[in-house]
C-alpha cells in the first residue's frame, strides 16, 4: 500500500474531537486532568479530560466510540477552542493502520528521507502545535505513526518527535546518543509556547538563537531570560548543564529566586478582564448605610428550628439576599442594563441573583435564576447548592451566565465593608459586612446591639442617587425589622 492511499484510510477510520466553546463565547481552556490515555476504550458520552475555562471546570465527554489513539495537549496546557486535543480510532479491527511501538525495531534500522511521511497525513487532521509537545513521562504513547511499506524511526523518539513538532521530516539517524537532539535543534521554526514567543519578542530575543532546556527541546521563560541577559562571553557555548550549574552551587543566590512567575489564566484571566471592563466602562456610585440587624440574627436563629427549613442552609445572608430581592420588587427599574452598542437600557423582569464566591481557582459568581419568584425555602435549597457547588469547583459556565445583580458577602472574612465593582452586564452589587455587638442607641438607651454596614455599588448610567439610596435604605429597614419581609413581599 502506497502513502498516498493510506490518507483516506486514516481519515474513515480517526476522529478528531476539538476543544468546544463550552460557554458564551469562550476562546480558550486550560486542560486540568485526563481520564484517558492512548490505548484506552473509549464510548459515546465518556468523560476524557476536564478543562477550566474562564469561568469554570467542566468536564468534556467524547461523541465517539473506539479506542483514543493520539492525545494532542497535555495537562496544564491551554488549549484555543476548535483545536483538535484527541482523536479516537473508531475501527481499532482494521490493523495496520493501528499506531506500532517504536522500541520494536532494530536500533541498527535507519529512517530514509520523509516525504511519505508528509504525504500521508490527512487534510482532516491537524499536526501537533509548535510549544505543545509531548510531556517527558509520555513519550511512549506519542511515538510516531509507521507507513506501510516504510521503514520505522529508531530510538531515540524525542528526535523523532521534534523533528514533527518542527514541520521537517527527521534526518536519517546518525548516532543513538540521547542527549543531542535535545541540545539545539537546527532546522526549521524553534519551539516554543505562545507566552515564550512573545516574551522573547517583547525583549528582542530572536528564539533561533535561544538554547533550549525544556523537554523535547522546547523553550522555556527562563531560556528566554537567560539570553537577554548580559553573560560572560566563555559561557554561551557551554551544554547546558553546565549553565544551569551555578544553580546548584550552595549560597549563590541567583537574581529571580525569591520570586515566582504564574501564567494568568482561566477564573483569575477572566475576572480580570472582567473587572477592568467594568471599572472603565460602567460609572461607579457606593452608598453606605449601617443598621441594627438584631432582630434578623434572631429570626435566624429561630428559622433553623422550623420544620420546614429543615435540612437546608440558614444564615444571615440569606436574609440579606431576601432583603435585596424585596428591595427590587419595590423599585424594578433598578433591574436593568445598559446596551451600549444599541444605545438603550434593557429592563429585566426577572431576577437573577448572583453569589460571590471564593474558590480555590479563584472569585466566581454563580446565580440564582428567577430568584426573585422563589420562597425562603426555595431560596435556601439554590443558595446551600449554589455554594456547595462553587467549593468543590463543579460550577456550570450556563450557572454563571444571565446574571441581574450581586451580592458579595465579605463579612465572613471579618471585614466591615467595601466598595464592590460591579459584574459587567449588572446594574448593582451588594455587600454584606461583618455582623459586630456594638454599642447601639435602642429605643432611647445605648445597648450593645448586632450591627452591620451594607454597601451598594451602582451604575450610574442607570441608577440615580436618589433611586440607588432608596434601594440601599428599602434592604436594610428589612433587615432591622425583618417582619416587613411579609408587609413588603
């Protein structure tokens, strides 16, 4: 069988599973774990890997039943959506065209020149990204396809391997030795991650001239740094193991030690973005008010030994968030946003209250839908899920998405108040401060009293001062009287 007839084989049989826009609008997700490995049986509707997007981890099910032949990212890396991250061989009976080990053949067997190689990769099937090669503990599954009828690449792989990531076929092997193919590859474009080119660009570092360190030859933040900085003219020639040398040497501090560099993505990448688009976008207003919330801490109290809150989460903030929504009822063109491209303020009739929340993958905002309608123990069944939820980093992008206004309660770190900015899209934020015993003037005497002081950020394009003091002073005459929460509703 000839190369040229195995491209159509190959493109019956492998199917390619690109990395979807799980969300609105997602450009990019970071794959966090793999269930799967090449080899494995794989069925329509089995999870693969799990990817955090920018607004949270969900896990990605394949559409295809066979065996995972060729997993293309690995964990840790991000992947742009409608990038191909794994392919499935949907008729693994067919034989040849099954991926053969390379440590099978002879290590006297050389590799002739590889044009077959190129001919026979299919149009459907994208080749490895440049910077995105195979991690040192997976070389074995990433080894290279054989043809019929040529000859396969012997040890070592990582030649091999780099030779594919750089768009060349290999040269024919010359000699076994491992450690040189990794020292400086030659020929065709250097390899390097998207955030490593263009960090050597901003320095003016041309990578060509770049030693690499990393595995497969592939060049590091450090590579990049290491020669924009001034060195001594005996060391550039030197391996680079003796270059990284001086690191190792006890009591030499190497400028950099004390610091750490971490890659904004994901939640932090997408909460940025977002916060500036805001800050610069929507005018800011913040309002103050402190209230006696006595009554409410006591109400609370008594609503955890109702029958028919039982088993559900009863706190101060869900009061709170009882609190707003009534507030909304009473002013519903509070509710609403700005259409900057339309020119026109878009007024919701529905509430979707978002929830602040503090993860290990950093502040999310998942909302209530329609909270507006639901009753306290409905209110308090969403809010116990919603945050149980958030912990444990299963957060839907849908969950996320649609929200109306928001709470952040920042009194559960202790902290008195703030100056929330609000969720792009949003007309308002609520925070909850800490709750204190405070001395408190109650009805004519100073007693100690529970306080607290809320603060309400608004867009003013929408919310005049009037109109966002009355919403502020509406939430907390709930609070210091809760039984309006039944006169009011």
């Amino acid at each position: 069988m000839t190369a040229g007839t195995a491209g159509p084989q190959k493109t019956q049989r492998f199917r390619e599973f690109k990395m979807p826009d799980v969300g609105e609008g997602l450009t990019e997700g970071e794959i966090l774990k793999w269930y799967v490995q090449p080899g494995d049986t794989v069925t329509d509707g089995q999870v693969v890997c799990e990817v955090e997007t920018a607004k949270a981890a969900v896990e990605l099910p394949i559409p295809y039943d066979g065996v995972v032949h060729e997993v293309r990212f690995g964990e840790g890396e991000t992947v742009d959506v409608g990038t191909v991250i794994i392919s499935v061989d949907t008729d693994p009976g067919a034989g040849p065209a099954t991926e053969q080990p390379v440590a099978a053949q002879p290590q006297a067997e050389t590799e002739p020149t590889a044009p077959p190689e190129e001919e026979a990769e299919p149009q459907g099937r994208q080749a490895v990204l440049v910077g995105y090669g195979a991690a040192p503990s997976s070389t074995k599954r990433r080894a290279r396809k054989p043809q019929p009828g040529v000859p396969t690449q012997p040890e070592p792989v990582r030649g091999g391997l780099q030779a594919e990531l750089n768009g060349h076929a290999p040269a024919p092997a010359a000699a076994p030795a491992a450690p040189a193919p990794l020292a400086a590859p030659s020929a065709g474009r250097p390899l390097a991650k998207p955030p490593v080119r263009k960090l050597a660009k901003d320095l003016g570092i041309d990578l060509a001239s770049v030693v690499p360190t990393g595995p497969d030859g592939i060049i590091t933040r450090d590579d990049v740094h290491a020669a924009a900085a001034p060195a001594p003219a005996p060391s550039v020639a030197a391996p680079v193991a003796e270059a990284a040398a001086p690191v190792e040497v006890p009591g030499v501090v190497v400028p950099g030690e004390r610091e750490r560099r971490v890659p904004v993505k994901g939640v932090r990448k997408a909460t940025a973005q977002a916060m500036v688009s805001s800050a610069f976008t929507a005018p800011h207003v913040t309002e103050f008010i402190t209230v006696d919330v006595t009554r409410t801490m006591k109400l609370v109290q008594e609503l955890k030994q109702d029958p028919d809150m039982a088993g559900l989460r009863v706190n101060p903030l869900l009061l709170v968030a009882k609190a707003f929504l009534v507030a909304l009822k009473r002013h519903p063109e509070v509710n609403a946003a700005w259409d900057e491209a339309n020119q026109e303020i878009v007024y919701k009739d529905y509430v979707n209250l978002g929830i602040a929340a503090a993860t290990p993958r950093g502040l999310i905002v998942p909302n209530i839908k329609d909270a507006g309608v639901k009753t306290l123990p409905q209110l308090a069944a969403e809010l116990g899920e919603l945050v149980s939820t958030a912990r444990e980093g299963k957060t839907s992008p849908a969950a996320m998405s649609g929200g109306t206004v928001t709470i952040t309660n920042v009194g559960v770190f202790g902290v008195d108040t703030g100056t929330p900015i609000l969720n792009p899209g949003e007309s308002a934020i609520l925070a909850f401060g800490a709750v204190k015993l405070q001395p408190w003037v109650h009805k004519g005497k100073v007693k100690a009293r529970q306080v607290t002081t809320l603060a309400l950020s608004f867009d003013h394009r929408l919310i005049d001062g009037e109109l966002g003091s009355k919403v502020l002073a509406d939430i907390a005459a709930v609070l210091e009287r809760p039984k309006r929460l039944i006169t009011w509703s």
